[in-house]
C-alpha cells in the first residue's frame, strides 16, 4: 500500500479509504500497520476514524448485500501485555464484552485501559484460588461463538508491548 504512494502524504480519509479495500480483499490476510511518530496521533486517529468507519462500512455491506456475514470490529491494546496468553485473554474478553453489551464503542473507550491493567490480575487472583483457567478451553469454546476470520481485529500500542516483537507479530498474522 505505501509503496505505490512512496512520497505522498495520505489524508486520514485516504488512509481509511485504503485499509477498507484492503479488508474487502479476499486474495489477502495480513497485518496493515500504520507508523508515525510518537504523539502524532494513531490512536486517536483508529479509535476515533478508523473504528467507526470500519464498523459503519461492515453494516452498510451487510444492509445491501443478501449473504454478507458481517465482520466485528475488536480493538485490543497491547499496552503492558507482558506474554501472548495476555493477548488471548484479553481478545476472549474484549469479544465476551462486545457480545454481551452490544456496546463496543464504550467498552473500547472506557475499558482497554482498565481490562490491560486487571485481567491478568484477574486470572491470577482465580489461578490463587485453586480456580484453573484453560485457555485452550476457552479459546475452543470461544472458537464456536465466533471465528476470527469473521472479525477484523485492531492491535494499538505495539511499541508498550513487553512481549518480543517476533513473537507478537507472529501471534497477531
């Protein structure tokens, strides 16, 4: 995408414009990164454009076309996440979440911060109490309620991952 464009600044529209043909795009599956510098604004610009553009244009496919299943939008920030079962949790959660509250706008907003601070405290407070949470349980269990693939997935603040880059990047394609 950056290469046929190698000079030219893009607009945010432009950018949206280009990241919802390339989700339309059957031939590919892979990762869009959007760089800049630090303080430029990418989480502003993906929660607040972004976000909202992709879900409205997954309604509007799914409104005019008969057989379109329509893909959720997860916003998930890495933010702290210190392993990839982090990363599992807090997508099993984001997405119990969105199912439950039909309200992903808010729970985006107002709950990646305080879920990247306390699920994992969560789960060890549970894991202390003799309580065992099976990822491969929930992730197989999950796995009936909703496909990835069916979802277009968001992952903000690689850079405040403790994770290896590698690894994280590896997890995410």
């Amino acid at each position: 995408m950056v290469d046929r464009v190698k000079n030219m600044k893009l607009t945010d529209d432009d950018i949206v414009k280009e990241i919802i043909n390339y989700v339309d795009e059957t031939l590919y599956n892979y990762a869009v990164m959007i760089d800049g510098e630090w303080g430029c604004g990418k989480t502003y610009f993906i929660q607040e454009r972004l976000y909202k553009a992709l879900e409205t244009h997954e309604n509007n496919r799914w409104q005019s076309e008969r057989d379109y299943k329509k893909r959720k939008v997860i916003y998930i920030s890495l933010y702290g996440i210190k392993s990839l079962d982090e990363v599992t949790k807090q997508l099993l959660f984001m997405e119990s979440l969105i199912a439950k509250s039909g309200k992903a706008k808010r729970v985006l907003k107002k709950g990646t911060k305080a879920i990247n601070t306390m699920l994992p405290v969560v789960f060890d407070v549970l894991k202390n109490k003799g309580i065992d949470i099976n990822l491969k349980k929930i992730t197989e269990t999950t796995e009936k309620l909703m496909s990835i693939r069916e979802s277009i997935l968001i992952f903000d603040d690689l850079e405040r991952c403790d994770c290896p880059a590698n690894e994280i990047l590896g997890y995410i394609n």
